[in-house]
C-alpha cells in the first residue's frame, strides 16, 4: 500500500522536528549495516543543536498522516574544478515499514529541486557497497560511480577519524 507523504525542510524552531530528527538518524543507525547500534544519547542531544550551528546544512523529513518517516541530512559543499557548488547527502534513510513507497524517490527529488535552484553542478552521496537497496535506489535516480577519467580508477570515499587528546 503507498501512503501518500510530504517532503518538508527541517525547521529547528519546530519541536516535532527537532524531536524526529535524532530519532530517525537512530532508527537509521540501528538498521544501518556495519554500524548496527544506537547512537549514544549525548550525541543524539547535541545533533540539532550543531545542526543548527552549521550553515551550510539541509534537512529533510517526509511525512505520512504527521508521522515522520525518512530524512535526508545534506550539506553543502563547493566543487573547486567546477567553481560552483555541491550537495553531498551525509545520512538518508526511510524507516524500514515504509521502504517501497516512493519516500526515497521523493526525497532525492526535493534535493534535486533544491540542487538546480541553488546553481549546484552535482549532488554526491557515499553509499556502502552491499547497500543493495540504497544503491538500487540511487542507480535508479541516476547517480554511478565518480570518476575524473576512467583511466585513474572510480573515486573512493576514505576517512580519518580524528580524536582529542
């Protein structure tokens, strides 16, 4: 069954946003593979907080019968061989009972809209590599392997994580 669902922008001064948005990135975290646990409490506390502090965000929740369903957090980025800017989705998700609906297209077509509004060259995501669904998904919507030049290879996401001392 489709339930038909809203795509709206995250409101920081909204109380059910500022309560659906950890509360999705830990359904999405729990589910998530190679990660599969909650997200500590004290980090959930301060998200919207530092969301709030960051400008250069963009959060998106989709709606059904006032229920809050998925999210997108998105920032933006600036593509220095293009001169313009880039969206890169950072955490996307779709509650599990709702998948299959149309909600995830729907999301990557509001961050399209607002991709071509704001004079974006490209929208970039990570996905991991046995996310069958989520890169199903996104092949569907477009979206492949980057590369420069087929010669050097596809693009790999890599990450250092970084502690205090």
């Amino acid at each position: 069954m489709t339930s038909p669902f809203e795509i709206v922008r995250a409101d920081y001064s909204n109380a059910a946003h500022r309560s659906a948005i950890p509360q999705l990135l830990n359904i999405y975290a729990k589910d998530l593979l190679g990660f599969r646990s909650r997200i500590d409490n004290n980090i959930l506390d301060a998200l919207v907080p530092g969301l709030k502090k960051t400008a250069n965000n963009l959060v998106l929740l989709a709606c059904v019968d006032k229920r809050y369903v998925g999210m997108a957090i998105c920032f933006f980025s600036f593509s220095t061989f293009h001169a313009m800017p880039v969206i890169n989705i950072h955490d996307f998700m779709v509650r599990p009972e709702f998948c299959g609906q149309g909600i995830g297209k729907g999301l990557l077509n509001e961050i399209e809209r607002i991709a071509l509004e704001k004079g974006c060259c490209k929208i970039t995501l990570e996905v991991q590599e046995n996310n069958v669904a989520a890169r199903r998904l996104y092949g569907n919507f477009g979206f492949a392997d980057s590369f420069l030049a087929p010669e050097a290879g596809s693009q790999l996401f890599m990450t250092k994580e970084c502690h205090r001392n």
